[in-house]
C-alpha cells in the first residue's frame, strides 16, 4: 500500500482535508459521549522532538492512548542523532519498529527527509518553514464555529513570515476561505508562498492580500489571528517586539472587525504583547477550544494516515 505523508499542508487534497475534518467531529462526539474508539489499537507512533512542545507532545501522546494505542517521546538526546548518526538512518530504522514518526525539527528538510527514507507515514509536527498539523486544527475549529468555510476572511495580525502563517496561507487558499495578513514590510510572507498558494487560489476564487495597516487588514474580518512576536530560539527579541507593537491584538482592533469576531492564536502566548488579557479572556476569544482540538484533529490524522495508507 502507498505510504502518504504529511509534510506540508499541500500534501492533502480538498477531499482528504475535508475526510478528516468528518472524522475528526466524530471522534470528538465519541469521546464526548465516553464511546470506546480504540481505532488503532496495538500501533505506535514515534515523536521525535528537537524542540520543545506542550500542545504538540501532549496532544499526540494522549491521542495515541485515547486510540488504543502507544506513543513514545523521543528527545535528540534520547537518539544517536546527537552522535551523529543521520536523519536518514534515523528513519529507516525506526520504521522498521513503529507505525508512524510525528517530528518537531528546526529545519524543514528534516522532514523531508525523514519522509523520503521512511517506509511509514511521517507527520511533521512543526518546522521552520510549516506547521500544518496547527494550520489543520485551526481550520477545522472555525469550520465548526460557523458551520462553513467558504467566503469567510481570516486575518492574521504580527509576523507575516512565519510558519503558522505559511501554512495558514496554503489552507485558505485550498478550502476557499479569504486571507489576510496585516504585518511591517520587513515582516511580508515570501513571494515563493504565494506562488504556492496560487492555483488554489484561483481555483477557489479566494482573495489573499498583504497590508502593512493592522486597522484595514481587521476590516470585516470574520476571525483575527496572532502568534507570538518571537519564534523560540531567536535573538533579536527587542527589535522584534518594537516593530511588531503596533499589531497587538487588543479589544480598539477588534471593534474594528465584524461584530461577532472570533479571535485565535496558536499558543504558547505572551500575554499584553501580541494580544491583550481583556481579548484573550473575553468573548470573542475561542482560543482554548482552538487548543483542545488539536487533540480531535490529530487522531483524526492518524487513523486517516494509518488505516488508509499503511
């Protein structure tokens, strides 16, 4: 059987996205119900983490168990990676023991590799360039706050280039939702990501468009979304935080949007830097149930990955 990986958001058609989206509700009413759903009972999923995590490791580790059956955290430390053995080696060997590899990797090119020598499905759990597992769960969370996603506009408010945003950019453009990002110049998402996102763009007749003014990119939004100003393991802290100030996402902006605004972020947050407690805490936030359906949607991408294609 053909192995399919998840790499990048593109790695799914309209029609995948759309089956684990179905699936994902049904596991989350299972769950709510207390149902037995132990849909890959005796499978193991490897978690490879060179960076740390908390939504990421515990989200998969939990939905692992929830699904009958067993993940295991692997740090550099844990693995002869830190003595030099390659990524390459690292993954024909562990697909020789487990299921599926879940990695969170510094560069992207570790994932693709990762996938290019492994005979199981590799999920890319984070890296520099992506972060299509959260892209995926953000999606499915607006879907299921308003019951569509054709013709609605998401705008992403702070640093326009980074891998949230890249793969937000890929999703909209694929499931038809309009997509806008208010950021500095210096800050703009890539050429080369766009190009990405064209076909579908035009395909699904969706509008994407970069303003540098937080106020109009807000404008009739029917969800505001921010991330940290800061990405883990950079040091130009202060710069950035002086650039990005102007785009904190506080309740002056979002009274500039529609009226029934939903606010998100990715989490973890600085809280009264890229968005305020009053926003965070109050009504429009539906960040928390963005973060727990990071849980549904993973199982969802597992037994999608693991039934289907291995």
């Amino acid at each position: 059987m053909k192995i399919k990986h998840f790499k990048m958001d593109q790695d799914f058609s309209y029609e995948e996205i759309w089956q684990v989206f179905r699936l994902a509700r049904e596991l989350k009413e299972k769950q709510k119900r207390k149902e037995p759903h132990q849909l890959l009972r005796g499978k193991s999923l490897a978690m490879i983490f060179q960076k740390p995590s908390t939504r990421t490791r515990v989200s998969f580790e939990v939905a692992m168990t929830q699904l009958g059956g067993h993940a295991l955290y692997l740090s550099a430390p844990d693995l002869q990676l830190g003595r030099g053995e390659t990524i390459a080696d690292t993954a024909k060997v562990l697909s020789r023991y487990v299921d599926a590899i879940m990695a969170r990797v510094f560069a992207h090119q570790d994932i693709v590799v990762l996938a290019q020598n492994s005979t199981v499905p590799v999920i890319n759990g984070l890296s520099d360039e992506f972060h299509p597992c959260q892209a995926l769960t953000d999606l499915f969370t607006i879907w299921e706050k308003y019951g569509s996603l054709k013709g609605l506009t998401l705008t992403f408010v702070g640093d326009g280039d980074n891998n949230v945003t890249n793969s937000l950019f890929l999703f909209c453009a694929r499931l038809g939702v309009n997509f806008r990002v208010g950021c500095p110049k210096k800050y703009q998402t890539r050429p080369e990501i766009l190009e990405m996102a064209k076909k579908d763009m035009k395909k699904n007749e969706v509008k994407i468009e970069i303003l540098n003014d937080p106020k109009e990119a807000v404008k009739n939004a029917d969800i505001i979304y921010t991330d940290t100003w800061v990405s883990m393991g950079r040091k130009d802290v202060k710069k950035r935080e002086k650039d990005l100030s102007p785009y904190q996402v506080n309740k002056k902006l979002i009274s500039l949007a529609n009226e029934n605004v939903k606010v998100m972020h990715c989490l973890p947050a600085h809280r009264n830097q890229e968005i305020t407690d009053e926003v965070m805490d109050g009504p429009h936030s539906i960040i928390f149930d963005q973060a727990e359906n990071r849980l549904h949607v993973q199982k969802a991408l597992l037994v999608f990955l693991l039934t289907k294609f291995n």
